[in-house]
C-alpha cells in the first residue's frame, strides 16, 4: 500500500477532513537517519502532520516547515513540506534510546520534552513568511500539533498520528488524520467528531487491520458524516536539493569565506541534512562559483 492522502469534506455538516498513510515515508527516514525506534516515532508522526500542513498550502513553490524544540534528548525536530505534501526531515539526535511507557508504547512526549516549542513557518512565496509560535503541550506532536491550530490559527483541531515499529526496527504502520471544523460547526458537530474519535482509538490499531487505509481511516472516525471525497494521491519522502542548489548556497557565502574555503580547504564536501547526499567540489569547481560572488 503506498503512501497517501485522502481529504473529503462532510456533506451536511462543516467539518474538513484528511488523512495519511505514511509507512513508507516514515521508513524512509529512518533508512536515511538511522532512527531508533523513539526517534523514528518522533519523526515519522513530524513528518506526516508536515505533510498533511503542507497540502492545505495552495500556491506552487509554497512550503511548510515544522520545528519541535523540546527539552527532551532527541533535540529539535524539522520538518518540511511542499504543497503536494512531499516531505521531508530530520530530528537531532536519532539514537536516544529511551524505556517504553507504563502502557507498552514508545515514549515520544519524553523524548520530545514537555516544555519547548512548536514552530510553524508558512512559506506562501510571498515576501514574508508566516510563523506562529506555540509552547508545547506533551512532546507527543498531535497534540501539539491540535494546539497550534487552536491557538494560532483559532481552527479547532482533532489531529492523531502514530507510529508502530516492528520488533526489528523497522516502520510496520503509521497514519493519521486532521480534522478540522469550519467557522460555523455548532456543538452537537462537536460532540459527534469528539466521540468518533473517542471510538477509533488509537490510529495504529485501526491500521493493522486489513483493509484499513487513509479513506477507511475517515470513514470510521466520522462514522456519523456522510463523506465525499475531494481529493487523493500518493505521498512520499522527498528531497529537492541539487548540485546547483548547493552551489547557489556556496556562491551566497561571499568571496571572503570562499575565498578562505579555497585556501585553507582547497575542496569541500557539504552533506545534506534532509537525505545525507554528498556534494563534493574540488578547488577548481569552488574557483568558477567565486567568479560566480557578487559580494
Ligand atoms: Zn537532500
């Protein structure tokens, strides 16, 4: 089952709704980051909510980052979406190896940390970004992720992510949803969204049954709405950077800094900190990009 995203409106009632499947996403990153299972957690569930953000954007070229600072000891945690929900990210400290909770599950508000914040930057290709700020609530990030959509943009929220890692390491399921009420949701669509999702649980067991997918997700939550599709496509883990990305980031330093890279260095190597590929340059290839400094 590939990764994806449903969204559908509910015909009679103002609620907006989607859903990720994100297993393969999730796997990526840990293949790439070399996550242990907390952090693979941590990152997996960062990822898909960045993913189901970044396809509310409209606007090609818009973006949405999501940055965790918590004071637990994975770090900061980022990451980033375009608007077709291809994501992508990292998490400071991949290999914290932390006891599950009471309850058997992995301790992500611990790894996290309870107190720190969220960071939410909208970048709708216009001058100024958008960025809203919001403390943690628990380090569990759906949770958090609720708030800062409470707080920050007043739209209140249901969102659940998880994450299930296989006695091997790797991502067995992981899914969620964000469902969202329009202005004019009365407290009866209240109650009804709030005991759906009180009735699905947890998303991960939903997950391990057959059949169950991102539109199955929804229909069970909102088992009371009559749903209509709007929209569904795959999702994946993605990275944009290029050579010539790189290189427009080398030429940015300035002549000064290159100019002292190409003496003291004489090469240099910069590893992307979203996928881990390697961009090597060679004096002479570092001399054509200070032709290329205008400062
Ligand atoms: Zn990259």
């Amino acid at each position: 089952m590939t990764d994806e995203i449903v969204r559908v409106l509910t015909k009679e009632a103002p609620v907006k709704a989607m859903a990720i499947t994100g297993r393969d996403l999730t796997e990526r990153a840990r293949q790439i980051h070399k996550t242990l299972p907390v952090a693979t957690a941590a990152l997996g569930r960062a990822l898909m909510a960045c993913s189901m953000m970044g396809d509310q954007l409209k606007g090609e070229g818009s973006s949405v980052t999501l940055r965790f600072r918590g004071d637990g000891p994975l770090g900061s945690i980022t990451a980033v979406s375009d608007v077709g929900g291809e994501v992508r990210g990292y998490v400071q400290e991949p290999a914290v190896i932390l006891p599950a909770r009471a309850d058997g599950k992995l301790d992500v508000g611990g790894a996290v940390g309870k107190t720190g914040t969220l960071t939410v930057i909208k970048d709708l290709d216009m001058k100024e970004p958008y960025v809203g700020t919001v403390p943690l609530v628990s380090g569990e990030i759906a949770e958090d992720v609720t708030d800062y959509f409470a707080v920050s943009e007043q739209i209140p929220t249901a969102c659940a992510l998880g994450v299930l890692v296989d006695a091997d390491q790797s991502v067995l399921r992981a899914g969620g949803y964000l469902i969202q009420l329009l202005p004019d949701a009365g407290e009866d669509v209240i109650e009804r969204v709030e005991a759906g999702v009180k009735k699905l649980g947890p998303v991960t067991a939903a997950l391990l049954e057959d059949g169950v997918d991102a539109e199955e997700l929804l229909r069970r939550t909102l088992s009371g709405f009559e749903l209509e599709v709007v929209e569904r496509h795959p999702v994946s883990y993605r990275c944009p950077c290029s050579r010539e990305r790189v290189s427009t980031a080398l030429v940015s330093m300035g002549r000064d800094e290159l100019t002292a890279l190409i003496r003291e260095q004489g090469r240099a190597e910069l590893t992307c900190q979203f996928c881990d590929r390697v961009y090597a340059f060679d004096r002479r290839e570092l001399e054509d990009l200070l032709h290329r400094a205008t400062h």
